[in-house]
C-alpha cells in the first residue's frame, strides 16, 4: 500500500497538540462522580469497578484480557505501559497477575488521575506513572522484562524513534506487544476520531511500516493478527446494549465517553465506519528484543 507520508512537525508542537487533546483536569472527578451515580462508594472500590472507564480502546476488557494473554504477563514481570492513559490495563496486569507496572504518557491529567485511581484501588504498590514522551524514555537501559502500548502508536509519529526506546529499555529477549489501529486499506478516515480531532495528530501507519520499524530496531516479530472481527463483533454488543438501555430510558454514568468528551458519539462512530470499510483495523503484534541487539 503506498500513501504519501504525513506533513513533518515539530516534536515538541505535536506532543502539544496531542496533550491538549485528551487533557481534562477535572477528569478525577468526573470518574468518581459517575462512579457515585453507578452506585459504587468511590472510598471502597475495586480494579473492576473501573472496568467501564478504564478499556480507551477497542475491545475493551476482553481485548485487555487476550492481550495480556498474548504477552504471557506473569508475578515477576516489570513491564512498561506506553501512553498508559488512565491507567486500566496496568491495572489489569497488576490485579490478575501480580505483575510490577511503570506507565508513561504525555498528558499530565491522565497521568494524575491514574495515579489517584491506582491508590484507591490498593495497587499503589504495583503501578507508577510518570509524565513523558515515548520517543523519549526516561529510563535506563534494560529497566524493563516487557513493553506494550495500546492504542498509542496512532498519535506517534516517528515509529522508528519509538521501537528504538522502547527496545534500549527492554532487557534482552524482553517482549514488546502492540495493539494499535492501523491503516489496512485505501480510503479517509473522518475526524474527528478518540485519538485525535484533525488529521494534524494522527499518524495511523499499515502493519509494514510496524514490522520494518519494529526489525530495525531489533526486534523480532514473533506473532501478529488483525482483530478486526473481534472488535466489530464487540461493537454489536454494545450497540445492542446500549439500544436495550435506551428502551429502559437508562443512561449509563460510567464508561469511556468521559474521556472522549462531549462529541464521543461521533468520534465513536468514525471509528466504527473506517473499520467496517476496512480502511483501518486493530493489529496485534507481539514482538521479542533480540538478546544480540545494542
């Protein structure tokens, strides 16, 4: 597939841009108001009370599960979360398998609230944020057993700079998974989208350019399927669920829609036509550092 490269912008103006697009301070709050009007005591909650919330992409908590799977997180795993978001599938792997996680991400607000849900939660213990860009790690090399990102790779422009971090931070033979929306065919995708409002911050790549960023840098692509049924197949779900609650004059307080603000129908629903056109599908890829690599 040829398509012409994304217009080059400054590093520091897109990590700008893709900040300002998700940021929201008052998000905490939000949370533990919707949590409060689902019925839950946001002074006595679970990993699990956040599950509506916490799965910012998509397939939500089956893909999170399948996904950790994938990677076969174990007890004495330290693995990093790249763009950990408000931190749910670090949580995941911390509350269902034991697992140490270090998340980063670019967006303050993200990074703060995951924090403070982490703690109330009781995995303070487990999980740490920290504010930073993934083409810029702040840690020393081989700091980590294991890397993954989720949904992230779509507001990353220099695919290169990012496979290069993340394996410097791997130990040898650590394990890089991907899930991210890729391009998988020829057409636009409408804006706005949950990872960006314009084109200026979107940066969708197909699975080539992955795999040859990926190889490059010094991994090894061990393992890799389009869950685009999968997902198509969740979003009747919840398109079922949802007209069911709509029949029952039910609105539901908690879910991602917090996070995608006050146009996240539309954004929910460009996403849903670029997959079902086949223009764009989510990827898994699971991937090994090369013990040889530098």
């Amino acid at each position: 597939m040829s398509r012409p490269p994304p217009p080059a912008h400054a590093p520091d103006a897109v990590h700008a841009l893709v900040a300002g697009h998700y940021e929201r301070p008052d998000l905490e709050r939000a949370i533990l108001d919707a949590l409060a009007s689902a019925g839950k005591d946001p002074d006595r909650l679970t990993a699990a009370d956040l599950a509506p919330v916490d799965e910012f992409h998509t397939g939500g908590r089956p893909a999170t599960l399948e996904f950790a799977q994938a990677i076969g997180a174990t007890q004495d795993m330290h693995l990093l979360d790249v763009g950990s978001g408000i931190g749910g599938p670090s949580r995941v792997f911390a509350s269902r398998y034991g697992c140490r996680v270090t998340g980063i991400d670019l967006t303050e607000d993200y990074v703060r609230t995951a924090t403070a849900l982490a703690a109330r939660v009781g995995l303070g213990d487990l999980v740490a944020y920290r504010h930073a860009s993934a083409v810029d790690l702040p840690f020393a090399p081989g700091s980590f057993d294991g890397a993954y990102m989720m949904h992230v790779g779509m507001n990353i422009q220099d695919k290169a700079a990012l496979c290069r971090e993340v394996r410097r931070v791997l130990r040898p033979a650590g394990v890089f998974a991907i899930y991210d929306l890729m391009r998988t065919g020829e057409g636009d995708v409408r804006f706005p989208v949950p990872w960006a409002a314009t084109a200026a911050t979107s940066f969708l790549a197909d699975p080539g350019e992955y795999r040859r960023a990926l190889v490059q840098a010094g991994f090894a692509v061990v393992g890799e399927r389009n869950r685009r049924d999968f997902v198509l197949d969740q979003f009747s779900r919840i398109a079922a669920r949802e007209a069911q609650d709509d029949a029952h004059g039910e609105v539901r307080p908690l879910g991602i829609h917090i996070l995608m603000k006050s146009d996240a129908a539309e954004k929910r629903g460009n996403v849903r036509h670029a997959i079902e056109a086949g223009v764009i599908a989510p990827v898994e890829m699971i991937c090994r550092r090369n013990a040889s690599s530098a």
